[in-house]
C-alpha cells in the first residue's frame, strides 16, 4: 500500500496510526506533505517517510511498555522500596526535579527532531495529556506513577505555553537558564536561512499547478520583491516593505492584497515554511487584509431579475460577442478567463465510458487556475451558436489578447450595472450560477465539480483521467437555465 493521496496537483503521505499509538501521540492519522506532483518520486519519498511513520511508533510504545512517555519529561515513577519517612524538602526537591525536567525536554521539542508531532504546539498537547492521563489514573500501567508529579510537569508545560518559566522554587539561576536555552531555541528555529535554489524549485513546482498568465505574474513578482538567502522573518519584512510602497503611491488596496497574498502562498511551497504568514497586530498587515475584505464584497452574485436586465442592456449594445459570453459566463459558471482565453479546440465531442457522444466546452484547456479547473462542461444544444461565436473571436492566442477581452467585457457589464445595489461585478455571474446551482439541489462536491473549485468534486468531469457519463451536471445545469430564465429560486442580493 502506498498511502499516498492528492489534493491539488502534489501529493501527500498518510496514514493512520494504531488505536495504541494514536492514544500516546494524541492524533489518529501521520500526514506528511511529500512536495511533488510526480507520482513516481512521491513513491520513492513515501518509502522514507515509513521508515519515519514506524520509528514514531516504536518510540510510543516503548514509552508506554517502559514508563510515562520520556518525551513528557518527568521521572515519576513511584520508587520501590519500604515506605520511610520523607520530609517536605525531599518532596519539593523531586517537584523541582520533574518541573525542570518536563521543562528542558518540552524547550528542546522547538526542534523538529526532537519531537514526534509536526508542531511544537501539537508535540505539548500530546504531552499534556498523557501527563493528564497519568495523574487520573487512566494511563496504562499508571499505578507505577506519581500522580504527584505527573501534576507537577502538566503544570509545568501549562506555564510554558503562557511564555512563563515553570518555577518551583528554585533558584534565579536555574530559572534564568531554562529561559535562555528556551530563547536560544526559538531563535534558532526561525533563523534558519533558506537559499536561492531552494525557493526556485518551489516556485518552479508552483508554476507548474497555475495558469502561464499567473505564473509570468508571480515569477516577476517575486523577483522585484524577495531576496536570498533569507529566513522567514526577514521575507515577512519585505512584503511588508511592498506594500506598504504600494499603498504609499496610491495603489488599490485589492492590488495590493492580491499581490501579497500571492508572495505568502508561494512562499508557503517552502518545506517548513507553511506556516508563514504576515503579523496580526502590524498597521500595514491590517491595511493589506481590508484589501481582500474589498474584493471579496466586490464578488455578490446577482439576482435573477439583475442578470435579465444585464443581458437585455448587452444586447441593446449590439456586441452579439458580449452578449453571448456573458450569457455563457451565467449558465456555465465558467471563470472569465476560462472562456476568453480558448479558441475554437476548446468545444469537441467527448465519449464517456458507456459509448454515448455529447458535445462539451473543456475548461482549463490552455492553462488553469489549478489542478480542479481542467474539466468538461456539457454543452446545451442551444448554446452550441454561442460557444462558437464567442471562441472563434479570441484572434490571437496570447495572454494579452485574452485579457483585453476581459477588461472589454467587465467595462460593458459593469455599465449596464449602474445604479443597482451591493457590490457587482462581471465575477458575480459565476457567483450566480453558483447559487443556482444551490438552488437547484446541487451538492456542495458537485457545485465544485462544475465550477472547478475542488479536486475531489471535479474527478467526474476531469478533461485528464475522467470518462464518466455527464448526466449530473448536465441536468444541473440546464436546471440553472431554467431558474435564469423564469427568474425563480434565484439568488438574494
């Protein structure tokens, strides 16, 4: 067995853990992201991981056969000897043992290799509640333990999740080193500089997975804006610097929102780098995220009665062009682009698996937004004029040319929007057919499936891999029609 799967184009190992395992380490599945979307080295990296995967599971086990897990770092077993007596500084001085003990092993867990989880978060939760399980009593074999002292190390990370040195009375000096070795840590794990080539096989690996008109975009984008070698920190911090130039000389803050966003996710392709992210409290953060606020509101769907008028205004223009494509973009869902951009190749006859012949529009054909968006759309009869008229005006087939098309229709239907409430755009008929599709009984995968939003929902109208009948969607669909035309169980502004 493999254990590899797929979401968006790169491949990932899982795999559950034992029920006796899972109880020590705190989580039911090891997920690793494998950083590829060649299967057959996914293949070859899936072989290391189980090696990882087996080791994870013989060091719980061990833990539990011999004693509370070592990572929760505490000596808590009970001593077996003749009860005598104990004076109270005995006991504190043992406390102090385990505090500091539980303290230094939790520090040293900053380091990926020195824990089990894939977060430090995750590595003290796990601990916690072993240690949690041992004071109750609920811990296999937990009558060899101290619940005394399985207490006194639960409190002890409880402190250092709150940025506090565990104490138990020890002295400044003890309490001051555990506090530089924890700094020392941190500063260690966030200072790691990654180098040029690194980032370029992960941008590479990127650009791969999106549209050539997005991959030019971030390439340049990157190249303007980060540097190398360079930690984490210090790219935050030139992001930062962006945008706030851009801001500076008057840029739209959606501009600018989409652009950072797009330095973050590429960022993110880094291994350990997934959980980079712009900081919470920072002005130019804040003024960065009110950008995507901006352009989300921008992206309504519009009611029924809106869409009619909308076409009505585009056929009094006289663009027959226009006026097909935006019909096309309300009952098929399709991204802007993903229309614009295709000439004629892009309609043809497809074959499902039972032999039955349909006419379909390949979305994604000549570059997509991702894995999901290449997929066949079952053409209506009636609409066959209309994909023709529209596909066979693309001219030259550049990035350029199918971006003016866009720019011409948004100019056009955003004039025929004047005047009418919420915040409208050309995107808001794909919004539209989304709700319609709601409307119509859809499922959330299969609402995904035709507007091309999720991997597991497209895999029935895949342009690659995929034969299967279209009868769904195509029912869907000319449901949508319908509710277009009679303007009823439309979506509400």
């Amino acid at each position: 067995m493999s254990y590899l799967s797929r979401r968006e184009g790169r491949y990932f190992y899982r795999r559950r853990f034992p029920v006796d395992v899972a109880a020590v380490v705190g989580r039911a599945e090891f997920r690793q992201a494998l950083g590829t979307a060649d299967r057959q080295e996914a293949l070859k990296l899936a072989r290391r991981v189980s090696v990882e995967f087996d080791r994870i599971c013989t060091e719980a086990l061990e833990g539990t056969q011999e004693g509370p897990p070592a990572a929760a770092g505490a000596t808590i077993r009970v001593q077996a000897v003749q009860p005598r007596q104990v004076s109270p500084e005995a006991i504190l001085d043992r406390l102090r043992g385990v505090v500091d003990q539980a303290t230094r092993s939790a520090v040293a867990a900053l380091h990926p290799g020195q824990r089990v989880a894939s977060t430090w978060a995750a590595e003290l939760a796990w601990r916690k509640d072993a240690l949690r399980a041992i004071a109750e009593g609920k811990h296999p074999g937990a009558e060899s333990y101290n619940p005394l002292e399985a207490m006194a190390a639960l409190r002890a990370l409880e402190a250092l999740e709150k940025g506090e040195v565990p104490t138990l009375g020890q002295g400044q000096a003890e309490a001051q080193e555990v506090q530089e070795a924890q700094s020392a840590a941190q500063v260690g794990a966030v200072q790691i500089r990654t180098t040029a080539k690194q980032f370029a096989k992960a941008l590479d690996g990127y650009c791969d997975r999106v549209s050539t008109g997005r991959a030019g975009i971030m390439r340049k984008l990157t190249s303007q804006v980060l540097r190398w070698p360079s930690t984490q920190a210090e790219q935050v911090q030139r992001i930062l610097a962006f945008a706030e130039a851009k801001l500076a000389a008057g840029n739209k803050v959606s501009t600018v929102h989409t652009q950072a966003a797009g330095l973050i996710t590429v960022l993110r392709e880094l291994p350990g780098w997934e959980e980079v992210k712009l900081p919470r409290n920072d002005p130019t953060a804040r003024a960065v995220r009110k950008g995507g606020q901006l352009q989300a509101d921008a992206r309504d769907a519009m009611p029924t009665a809106t869409v009619r008028k909308v076409l009505a205004g585009l056929d009094v223009r006289g663009d027959a062009v226009d006026a097909a494509a935006a019909r096309l973009l309300v009952r098929y869902g399709l991204r802007p682009l993903e229309l614009l951009q295709e000439g004629p190749d892009a309609l043809a006859m497809r074959e499902d698996v039972m032999g039955a012949k349909e006419l379909v529009f390949y979305a994604g054909l000549s570059g997509a937004k991702n894995s999901a968006s290449r997929r066949c759309l079952p053409v209506h009869a009636d609409d066959a004029a209309l994909f023709r008229m529209v596909l066979a005006a693309r001219g030259e087939a550049t990035e350029k040319r199918a971006r003016a098309r866009i720019q011409r229709l948004s100019g056009a239907v955003t004039r025929q929007l004047r005047g009418e409430p919420g915040k409208l755009s050309l995107y808001s008929l794909r919004h539209t057919c989304a709700d319609l599709l709601r409307a119509a009984g859809a499922t959330p995968d299969e609402v995904g499936g035709v507007l091309g939003h999720t991997a597991r929902g497209s895999k029935a109208t895949a342009v690659y891999g995929g034969k299967a009948p279209l009868g769904r969607p195509r029912e869907l669909l000319a449901k949508v029609r319908e509710l277009i035309e009679q303007g009823s169980g439309g979506p509400s502004a």
